[in-house]
C-alpha cells in the first residue's frame, strides 16, 4: 500500500557516510546514497548497542596506558603489548576498515575511512598503538554522536508519517466496517471514534466536533469544526463520535502531499551545502597528497630526516584534515531548520528556500485568506422604515439560496433556516450585477449597485462611502435598503506585520477586492503600500515592478489566481489549510494552519538556520587551519588532531541540532 511504502521509503533514508568527510558528490538524506553507512543509528537497537564496541576498545585502551605508564607490568612488553592495542582497535577499526574496503571498490578512493585507516595503521606501522587506537576510537564515537544528531534531527519530520492510520470505519447500513483507507471511496461516510486519527480529508457531517491538529499545524490549542466544514487527514477527534464524508481520494489528501513534500525536502540543496560537496570532492585529495608530500620531501631539504618522525607529522596531517565537521554539520544544520519548521506547522520544500527566505526584502500578499479568514461575515443590515426587516431578510435569503456564491452562504449564515412556504418566479441571475426575481407578484432585486441602475431604481446611499462589500435590495420596485459583508481579519495579522517591520521587511497588499476594502484593511494594519480590483495578471505586474528594483521579493496568497505570482516571486508561501491545490504545489514553502504569523516565523528560522551553519563554517575553517599548521610543524600531535577532526565536528553538531531546541 502506498502509505506503508512512504513510511518505509522515508525510515530507511540514509545519511551519506561518504559525505562526512569524503570526496563523494551525494551528501543528501536520501535513498540513493554513495554509501550504506547509517547515521541513523538511533532509530535501531539501544544506545547501549551503538557504543558497545567504543566502550570495549575504550576500557583495553585505558588498561594498556596504565600498564604502559602508571602500573608496569613485566609481561606487557612485545608481542604482548601489540597484541593487547590490536585488540583494542578491532571493535572500532573492523567496521571502518570494511567501509574503506567497499569506497575503494565503488571507485572512491579518498574517503574519510580511507583517510583514518592509513592513519591508524601508519600510527601502528611507527609503534604509536595507544595513539592509533585512540584516533579509531574518538572517531567513531564522534560518528555515534553524529547517528545521535541525524536521528533527532530527522524526529520531527517522521513524526508525519504516523500521522494517518492505514484503516478507516466506513458506515455502510448504519453498520461501521473497517477498510483499507487506500480503497474508501469519495461519499463514503467514516465513523470516527473519539480519539480516532481521521484517514483521509472529509467534509464534518457532524453538528459539531472537536479536533486536536498538533501534528499537522503544531498548534497546541483544540479547532472546533461545525457541520460542513473540511477536516484533514491526520487531524485526531476530541471526545464525541464525528461523522466525516470523504471528499478527496486517500492519495490526493494534503497528508499525502506534506508526505510528498518532506520526502523531496532534501533534494534541494543550499548553496552552502553545494559548495562543500564540491570543496570536499577537491580538498580531501590534495590533503592526501599534501601528507605525503610532508613525509617524504623533507629528506630532500632536512641533514638528520627522520623518516618516522615525519611519516608520525604526515598522519597527524592526514587526521586534522579531514572536513567532517563541515560536510556532516552543514546538511544537519539545514535538515534541522526544516524539522524546527515542520515542528511548528510550516513545511520548506529544500533547505535553498531556507537561505533565501533568510534575506527577504519584501513581503507581498494577499489579502483574503491570507491576512483575513476567508470566510464573509454580515457586518450591518441597513433596513428602511416603510419595510418589515425580517421579511425582507426572510425573502433575501430564499432569493440567495439559489446561488453558490460566498456572500449567498454569508447571508444564510446570518439570517438561518430558509423559509420553504415562500416560493419563487422567473429567477435570473444577472451576471456582474446580482440577481432577480418574483415573489407574491412583486420583483425582487439583490445585487450591487449597479443592479438599482439597470432597473432605474432610485436609492439615497452613497456606494462609494461604504467601506464593506454592499448587497443592495429593492422590493416592489423600491429602495428597501442593503446589507454590509466583511471578511475579518485574522487574529495575529497585525502581530505580522508588525514582526515583518522589525525584520525590516517591507510590506505589501495585494488583492482582487475593491480597492476601499484593501485600503481599510490595510489602514488597519498599518500596510502603506496597498492595491486592489486586481486580476491576476495585474498582481504579476507589482509583483515585477518590485522585482525590478533588484530586491527579494516573498508572496504569499492562497487562490488558484496567486499561483502564476508566487511561482514568479523570489520564494512563495501558501497558505496549506484554505489554499488551493495548485498554490500549494506551485509554492516553495506551505504554512499549514493558515497563520499569517508563521511568515515571519519563518523568516527567522531561515535566519537562524544560516547563521547556525555560518559558524560551524567559521569553527571548523579556522580550528582545522591552526591546528594543521601546528602538525605540519611538529607541534602537535595525534591527541590535537583527534579534537581537530572529531572534537570540531562534535561541537558543530551540537551547534546545529540547537535550531531544534529554539523558541521561534
């Protein structure tokens, strides 16, 4: 089944090893890697297992320094001695050993196991054993470490794949039958349990439920839905049964698109991640060839060489060089930054988007369903005195029942239950204008105002002084007055704005709406720049103008129509809950619980993300750099080189999985 194949197809991602510290070109998280060297090691067996080996070389380790320094024992000499470090190294060195074998066979000779297999055994070759054992021993605690990192790095973007059950409850007769969630068909009817999973999207035929979306959305707080409205696949019923009608087919849910969406998240890489894929590829060639060089050339310029002394000065070399605290750290910091995102409901799709949101200039969105519910409420009933308001209302909402149209759900919504006695003559729906039609003999008209003007019926209201969209009314030929609809505004809109300002984001408002409700909305956020009665080719205009002026540009819409403008902007967010299919897909990063204030949100962890992976840059450039100058001179030995390579590296990891841990 396909959900079953996405979880095991996700589990078994790997970490390339190869990219650790090798030239290899693949350093993604993904299947088809160079090496079948886990790091995940923490998803299988204890952590007691994973470190076994360390522990056993560690305590043979420790027992052969104190025979050799603090307890001398007369037999631990010669072949004894070598013995004893011999064994030591094969529980940590066997494994490396094997992975050095299989690079080489696969055609990638400068890998880092390649790398810490000439050093140790070159460390043996001049007597150092406690020192060759100690080099195999801290690297492969560091790649414990590293296995540690990738796993919990990895935690919060697997958590999604548990989030929808395999098998639903399908009432058929009034009788609950438990199927395949693949093979429910779009109509059935799931019986959900109280905390049930919901398998698949579905319209509430509930009156009311309650659902907790964490998983989805990382919103803490229960969302109650009322009858009609559209639950997701993954969300979790609160305490009550639900009844829920599928709408979409088990592979086209959003679940399965977020699925999708993380699965691809790291085939696309940032340009740091690009750069040390190929500084890698070149660098750990010429550190090679820069050891044997330092082996071997000074008996050319040196009276006394010692060819041990220098081949001991070459493997100090050759462990401080290798780049793994940058190949491993890197990726790890971006895959973090994409699991903090999905943490808190806001899905990248590849860690690029994660460096380019980190520099946006501009901010542009739209306006409904993007910084208002999307969802038109009546605002004010304006309701002349020589007619009865409820009957009108009363006729008004039989005469809207016949469209489809939001403002129509706005007034049932407002006025209720549809009376069934009035009944209706030569309904026509005036396109651009509203409609008509007979009742009791006597015409009907809601509309616009332009509606009044094709009939010639006279009104005493200024259309232009009304701020909200206006529903006009006229019975029997005469003004009876209007209705005012409203989308509201979201919660936490103006907390965005104000968050994007002191990011020093420029914010923008476009939107398809008559121009004095962008300019109101606008007004009250605190928007200047604001345009409205745009079409979908005029947003690409501003859009392109903004452009023009060499500044990055985000938008963020949630129609069909924003697809074409966020597809040309520099990154484009969706809006996941209330955005269409074609915006999500078209959109480089998808807020799932529609919160305007997950923008800046992540804005900041793009920031965060590329400052985390700027300074395990920095720490690894400049340590490797000192420390390599210190081996090449004598001055350091294989102890510094062991905190060189996997002490920095350590330190990088534990850098990069604090994006994790963050507050955003």
């Amino acid at each position: 089944m396909e959900h079953q194949h996405i979880k095991e197809k996700v589990i078994k991602k790997k970490v390339n090893q190869s990219g650790c510290c090798s030239a290899h070109e693949d350093h993604s998280y993904s299947e088809n890697d160079g090496h079948d060297h886990d790091h995940d090691h923490g998803a299988e067996g204890s952590l007691f297992q994973m470190f076994l080996p360390a522990i056993i070389s560690f305590a043979l380790l420790l027992i052969g320094i104190g025979f050799d320094n603090y307890f001398p024992q007369t037999w631990f000499s010669g072949y004894v001695r070598i013995a004893w470090y011999v064994i030591a190294y094969l529980p940590v060195g066997i494994p490396v050993l094997k992975e050095a074998y299989e690079s080489i066979i696969k055609g990638d000779v400068f890998s880092e196991f390649f790398l810490m297999c000439i050093a140790t055994i070159g460390a043996f070759a001049i007597g150092e054993y406690p020192e060759g054992v100690a080099v195999m021993l801290f690297y492969t605690i560091g790649e414990n470490f590293q296995g540690l990192a990738v796993s919990r790095a990895k935690s919060n973007i697997k958590s999604l794949l548990d989030q929808r059950p395999d098998e639903v409850n399908i009432l058929e007769n009034n009788v609950a039958t438990k199927i395949k969630a693949v093979d429910a068909k779009i109509g059935s009817i799931i019986q959900l349990k109280a905390g049930e999973k919901l398998g698949l999207d579905g319209e509430l035929l509930s009156d009311t439920a309650s659902f907790n979306t964490a998983a989805l959305t990382g919103e803490s707080k229960p969302d109650t839905k009322v009858k009609g409205e559209t639950v997701l696949a993954g969300m979790i019923n609160g305490n009550t049964i639900a009844q829920v009608k599928v709408t979409t087919a088990y592979n086209d849910s959003k679940l399965s698109k977020i699925l999708e969406m993380v699965q691809n998240a790291t085939t696309k890489k940032a340009p740091a991640e690009l750069f040390i894929r190929k500084f890698a590829k070149i660098y750990t060639p010429i550190v090679v060839y820069l050891a044997i060089a330092i082996c071997l050339l000074p008996m050319l310029f040196v009276d006394n060489y010692v060819f041990s002394d220098w081949l001991y000065r070459a493997l100090v070399f050759l462990v401080i060089s290798c780049p793994c605290a940058l190949v491993i750290s890197i990726p790890l910091g971006y895959f973090g930054g994409i699991g903090a995102a999905s943490k808190n409901g806001i899905l990248f799709k590849g860690s690029n988007f994660l460096d380019s949101i980190s520099t946006i200039q501009n901010v542009v969105m739209d306006k409904t369903g993007t910084m208002t519910e999307g969802v038109f409420k009546v605002q004010e009933v304006i309701i002349g005195d020589n007619f009865d308001k409820d009957e009108i209302l009363k006729l008004v909402n039989v005469l809207e029942s016949q469209s489809t149209h939001p403002v129509a759900t706005a007034i049932h919504n407002h006025v209720g239950k549809i009376d069934a006695s009035v009944k209706l003559k030569n309904v026509e729906e005036i396109s651009g204008h509203g409609l008509k039609a007979e009742i009791n003999e006597k015409e009907l008209h809601v509309g616009n105002f332009k509606l009044m003007d094709k009939f010639n019926i006279a009104y005493n209201v200024d259309p232009n002084a009304v701020v909200y969209t206006t529903i006009a009314i006229a019975y029997d030929k005469k003004f009876a007055g209007y209705l005012t609809i409203a989308d509201e505004i979201k919660a936490d809109a103006q907390e965005t704005v104000n968050k994007l300002k002191a990011l020093g984001v420029k914010v923008t408002m476009l939107s398809g709406d008559k121009t004095n409700v962008v300019q109101f909305v606008a007004n009250k956020l605190g928007i200047s720049n604001a345009f409205g009665d745009l079409l979908p080719e005029d947003k690409v205009n501003k859009l392109n103008e903004i452009k023009a002026k060499n500044e990055t540009v985000a938008f963020v819409g949630d129609g069909v129509n924003d697809a074409p403008v966020i597809a040309l902007s520099t990154v484009g967010i969706a809006m996941g809950g209330l955005g269409s299919d074609a915006t999500i897909e078209t959109a480089d990063i998808v807020i799932q619980d529609d919160k305007p204030s997950k923008i800046p949100m992540a804005i900041n962890i793009g920031k965060q993300t590329k400052k985390i992976v700027w300074q395990n840059i920095t720490l690894a450039f400049v340590v490797k750099a000192f420390v390599l100058i210190l081996g090449a001179g004598g001055l350091a030995t294989m102890w510094e080189a062991v905190f060189a390579d996997v002490g920095v590296a350590l330190l990088a990891i534990l850098n990069a999985v604090r994006i994790q841990k963050m507050k955003f």
